[in-house]
C-alpha cells in the first residue's frame, strides 16, 4: 500500500490531511504525507474544562459498565488492525509485523482492562477498636493527561486510557508532533466504540491534542489534571517532572532506558544470539528497552562476538513494509547523526565498531543504516548515555559480582537481563542485591514485555508504571474508611479525652 492509500484505509479525509501548520513525514522516505492543524493554545483550558465535565459524569457509571466501553473499543481495534498497523509503520517507519504488534498490545491491554473494570478491589482492615469497621476504596482521580513518545504511538496511550477509563478517568492525549495522524486515528476509533456504547459515555472522555511542547505543558501546568503520564525522554521528564509535583499533580513518568543483557558462562549462546539480535535491532533500535550493553563473560566474549558479527552481516535492513525486512529506517535525519557521534564518541573513548553504515540506494529520503556492534573497552560516558539507535556495547566482566556493577552503574534503571542456566546466577540477579531495574529478565531479552505485568523503570527511567499488576491503583485515589457502629467512642492508641 502506498502512504495515501494507508492514510485512506484509516479513514482520513483530504481536508483533515492539508491546510494545517504541522507537516507530517514518513521515515520510510522521508515525504511529507500531511499538513494537519495544531491545537492552538488558547484553546487548551476548553478542553480541559471539557475533561472535567466528562469527568464528573464518568466516575458514577459503574466501573464494570465503563469496562464495556474498553470491551467494544478492543473490538473495534480489532477490526481496524491491519489498517493501524500500516499507519504505524507509515508513521513510525516500524516494520510491518511490528506495526501490528503494537495494535495487539492495544487489544491485550483493553483486555485486561475489561477484566479489571471488576476487580478495582480494596480491602478490609482489622480495626483495633471494637464495633468498627475499617476499609479502604479506591475512586476515580480525574483528568489523566498522557504524553507520548514517537517510537510507541499507539500502544502507550492504549496503556494508560483502558486503565484510565476503566477507572473513571478522562484523557487528554498529547502524542509526537512527529505521529500525530495515528493519534488520530485511534481517536475515529474510539469514537466508534462510544457510538456503539450509548450515551451514558460523556462528551470529551477521549481528546487528542496536537502540538509541541508548548501544548503538552498546557496539560503538565494544569491543576485540572491531576493524572499526568508522560513517556519520552529523560530531558523531557526532568522538565515535565518536577513541574506536576509542584501542583501537587501525580507524574507518572515513562522514560529512557540503558538496557544490559549479562550473557554467563552457562548461558545457551543460540538462544542468546536470537534474543541480542532481536532486542538490539529490532525498531531499529528505537524502543525503550532496546538492548543497549552486552555484558559478556570472558570465557564467552569472543565466540559471542563472532556468532553475533554473523548474524548482523545478514540483517535485511530496508523498506519496512517489504516482507522480510527486519530493520527500517530510523525515525529522521537528526537520529541518524546522533548515531553517528555516538559512534564517533565511542571510537575516540577506545571503541572498535563493526556496521552503523549509511545505507543507501533501498528507499530514497529514509535514514537507514546497518545496526553497530561496538566492542568497548569499559562503561564509558557513551556507553552510559542512551543513543536512541541500533547501537549494542559490549563489554566483558569476570566475576558475577562485576557484571551485576556494571549493569547497575548507568543513570537508567528500565530492563535487564541475564543468560544463564546457573540458579545461583539466575536468582542473585533477581535479589534485592541485584539488578536495579524495573524489569529483571532471565533467558529473556530486555524489550517485548507482556501487558500482564507492570511495566517501567527506577532512577532516570522515572519510577512510574503502567500496564498490568496493580498499575492502575496509579489511576485512583485511595480513601481509607472507619466506621463505627457501636455505642460507645473509643479512640485509637488508648488516648482518653473524656469531655
Ligand atoms: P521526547 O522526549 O522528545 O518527546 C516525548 C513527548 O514529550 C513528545 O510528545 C513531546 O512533544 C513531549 N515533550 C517534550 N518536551 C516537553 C515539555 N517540556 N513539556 C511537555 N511535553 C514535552 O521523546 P521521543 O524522542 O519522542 O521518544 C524517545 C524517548 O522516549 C527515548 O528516550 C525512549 O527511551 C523514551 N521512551 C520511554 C518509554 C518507557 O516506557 N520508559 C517508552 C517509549 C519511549
């Protein structure tokens, strides 16, 4: 399908598509596939207002109906599935299977969400005193802005709406200025599905917002949105951050991620090459738990280098939407010159790199390069900074101890990894005196996680979660309840206040 036929399927309009001031570009070829308009800025206070407004209508549908509303949007994604997908790789230069990867995490996590709509528990807690009750319950929050990233544009607004909604929450999305139209077009969907759910959903349960940074503070700013999950950058969230906790907002924040894989000197080395290859590569590099650092046993280093080498030396890198080709191209130009500092920064710090060529002459005007494999001589400034592009660092350790240093010694704290088939390897990595990270993996690369657990990083990667577990108790706000249905006053710790 070519980019207007992708854009059709996906119900745009000519008019939606032109006369606006934000181009939109392709990474498959760099071509401006549309002109869309921007959200002006003065008009950011309606739409929250707005949010509002839905917000006090939502909270008193019951939870279990609200989960009807995501039942049916998981529905209509489903339906719309292949046409989103290809958006995304038209948006995100993604290759196809992984394109529709990500509109399947949309469905697994409405999914979970429809299950959860009935299970949004509290407990019951012994009271120390007698003839009370003591509870606890949890409500709906209000306004949850979300901000998102480029290299996720679909399935990160899908983690935090389900839950969002499902808990009585309305959203205000504020995508990429760099995939807007995919934005877009989940919003048709969604109004899809509140078509089909009635007309107890409110108007302004979903909006999307387009724009920079600017638009994105709006919603950072506002005391109106007292949910505010951002995922980006850790510049951007050291901005965003500190900004939501001075309104006393709650950040959830998603950020970048400095991935390790340990490989021992028990590890399946087949099974490793195929999990490296796949979390270094894969999205050309570009998700937050692309594996980023090798951190290979001596014995181990050199046959893994050269299995690795080889493997590399065959990736299909090329048109993404080509059958076969398992990297694309890199989101624009400016990532490709950021590869390429951090690759002449690493070469100048000691580093001997294989690959991370331009490759030209496969589709003219996308940034499309062959992945690095750069062997290091220790954890340098580079090797600590995340170059959001196909760049694996390997490093060599002796002791577990050592390598588990290492691992930890990065300001990002998102996913982790070791090969193993030693226990006492396999569960110190996971003790509290091992991996420092938010996602801790054995025989299992660092990126592909699945919606049923909680998904996000300590240290610069944020501290916030979304997804699965109890991540949604991060769209509620919790009350602690007494009751006391006795005659008589006692107070708690024995105080006596006689009157
Ligand atoms: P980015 O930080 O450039 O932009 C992310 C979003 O933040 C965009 O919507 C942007 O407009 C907005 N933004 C930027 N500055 C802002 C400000 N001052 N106020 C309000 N909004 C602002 O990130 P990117 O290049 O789109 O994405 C790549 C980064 O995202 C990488 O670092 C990657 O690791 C990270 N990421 C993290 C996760 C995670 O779950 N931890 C997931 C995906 C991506």
């Amino acid at each position: 399908m070519d980019h207007q036929d992708v854009l059709k399927a996906n119900g745009f309009t000519a008019s939606e598509l032109s006369g606006g001031t934000l181009a939109v570009r392709s990474p498959i070829d760099g071509a401006e596939v549309a002109r869309i308009a921007e959200t002006p800025l003065e008009s950011m206070d309606a739409v929250i207002a707005r949010s509002q407004a839905a917000f006090k209508d939502w909270r008193t549908v019951p939870a279990p109906r609200r989960g009807e509303l995501v039942r049916l949007l998981g529905e209509e994604l489903r339906a719309a599935k292949d046409a989103l997908g290809a958006l995304v790789t038209l948006e995100a230069g993604k290759i196809t299977s992984e394109g529709l990867g990500e509109v399947q995490e949309m469905i697994d996590i409405c999914d979970f969400a429809v299950g959860l709509s009935r299970q949004l528990y509290g407990l019951t807690i012994a009271s120390e005193r007698p003839g009370h009750k003591m509870s606890e319950t949890w409500h709906p929050m209000g306004p949850c802005g979300v901000i998102s990233a480029f290299n996720f544009p679909v399935a990160v607004w899908s983690w935090n709406a389900a839950l969002a909604i499902v808990c009585g929450n309305p959203v205000i999305w504020k995508p990429s200025e760099k995939t807007p139209l995919t934005a877009l077009a989940c919003q048709k969907i969604f109004e899809k599905a509140v078509a089909r759910f009635g007309a107890d959903a409110p108007e302004g349960l979903s909006q999307v917002v387009i724009g920079g940074a600017e638009i994105g503070n709006a919603l950072v700013e506002s005391k109106d949105v007292p949910i505010l999950s951002a995922t980006g950058s850790t510049r951007m969230g050291q901005i965003v951050g500190p900004k939501v906790a001075a309104r006393w907002g709650r950040p959830i924040l998603e950020l970048g991620g400095n991935n390790a894989m340990i490989v021992a000197p028990s590890a399946d080395l087949e099974m490793a090459v195929r999990a490296i290859v796949f979390s270094a590569v894969g999205t050309a590099g570009q998700r937050c738990t692309t594996l980023r650092r090798l951190i290979a046993h001596k014995s181990v280093k050199a046959e893994l280098v050269a299995k690795l080498a080889k493997a590399y030396g065959t990736l299909p890198v090329g048109d993404p939407r080509k059958a076969g080709t398992l990297v694309g191209p890199l989101v624009d130009q400016a990532s490709l010159k950021a590869m390429q500092t951090a690759l002449s920064n690493a070469r100048s710090e000691g580093g001997v790199v294989h690959g991370g060529e331009i490759v030209s002459g496969t589709v003219p005007g996308g940034a499309y390069v062959t992945p690095a494999l750069v062997e290091m001589p220790g954890q340098t400034a580079t090797v600590k900074t995340e170059t959001f592009a196909p760049i694996l660092y390997v490093m060599e350790y002796d002791t577990l101890e050592e390598a588990i240093t290492l691992q930890n010694d990065v300001p990002q704290g998102l996913s982790s990894c070791i090969f193993t088939l030693n226990i006492r390897e396999a569960e110190t990595f996971l003790s509290a005196s091992g991996s420092d990270c938010g996602i801790a993996n054995v025989n299992i690369g660092p990126s592909g996680a699945e919606i049923g657990g909680a998904f996000g990083g300590e240290k610069e990667t944020g501290g916030g979660r979304e997804s699965g577990s109890d991540a949604w108790k991060g769209y509620m706000r919790r009350q602690t309840s007494t009751v006391n249905y006795s005659a008589s006053l006692p107070l708690a710790q024995g105080v006596k206040f006689d009157i």
